[in-house]
C-alpha cells in the first residue's frame, strides 16, 4: 500500500531528471569529507567510489518513489526517465541498481542495529562490499558502513519532495 503524499507533477518530472546528476555530485563531492571522517576509505578507487555511491543516491530516491501516492503509470514513467539517464551515465548502472536492491531486501532486516539505522546501514553495507570487494568487517568498514549509507540516504530519501532537496533548481 502507498503511503500519501500529494506532489507536483511537473516537479516529479524535473527531479527525474536531475536525480542520476544530483546523485554523481553528491558521490564525487562527499569523497573528501568521508575519507577525512572514515580514513580506510583512502584505500579504496575513487571511481569506485563515484560509481557505488551515485548508485546508492539513485536507489534510495528510486525506493521512496514507490511511496508517493502517485498512479502506476506515473510512477512508471519516471523510472524511464531515471533509468534512461542511469544507462547513459554508465551502462553498468542498471545491473548495479538491481543488485543494490536485491543487498537491501535481504539485508536491511538482518543488521545488528535493527532500528534507526537499519535502512541506511544496508546501503552502506553494500558500498562498502562492492568497494572492499568483500563483506565489511573490522570497526573501520562498519564506520564507512554506517557514513557512506547516512550520507547518501539523508541525502535523497525527500528526494521528490517540494523543497527539501539541496540539489533543488
């Protein structure tokens, strides 16, 4: 069941196609302010980083999409639009969204923290996973876990609301 929440149609269509570039700079501009908080993220490729993070921000906008008491047809469309401008950006962004999606149904439930965090840490979980190339383990990962997911969650979970977005026209 959609939760209700009544928008513009015309602001919808505009934050579909900004999300995928809002989503880039948020990953590019929160490298440095995360790796000065979270020091193992200096080991990690920065194009990696990019990617996995531009993913995640268009996910978590994508998920509360599904929320918005918007029609099926509409809804529908607007993932046509994010999902068109996620493959020209890299045509490996598709699967990744997919496999993002995938981590956070079977995850997000199963986290130590259980509550507050929980959503935010399984996005977190699976960046760190795809930037480690393993599960995250010491305290080090669990605090790239628990930034990188906090960042791009708070950053695009209003994402279709009227005036909440920082990255707004």
């Amino acid at each position: 069941m959609k939760k209700t929440m009544t928008v513009d149609a015309s602001l919808l269509k505009d934050r579909a196609q900004q999300l995928v570039g809002a989503a880039r700079v948020l990953a590019v501009g929160s490298y440095m302010p995360i790796s000065n908080q979270v020091p193992i993220l200096g080991t990690v490729d920065t194009d990696d980083w990019d990617f996995f993070m531009t993913v995640a921000g268009v996910f978590v906008a994508a998920t509360k999409l599904h929320h918005l008491d918007v029609t099926e047809q509409v809804e529908d469309a607007l993932m046509a639009v994010v999902s068109r401008d996620a493959h020209d950006w890299n045509d490996r962004a598709i699967d990744a969204l997919e496999d993002c999606q995938q981590f956070y149904e079977r995850t997000c439930d199963g986290l130590k923290d259980g509550g507050r965090f929980a959503s935010a840490d399984a996005i977190g979980a699976w960046i760190a996973w795809n930037l480690l190339r393993r599960q995250p383990d010491a305290p080090a990962e669990w605090q790239l876990v628990r930034a990188a997911g906090l960042m791009v969650t708070a950053s695009f979970v209003n994402w279709w609301e009227s005036d909440t977005s920082p990255f707004r026209k």
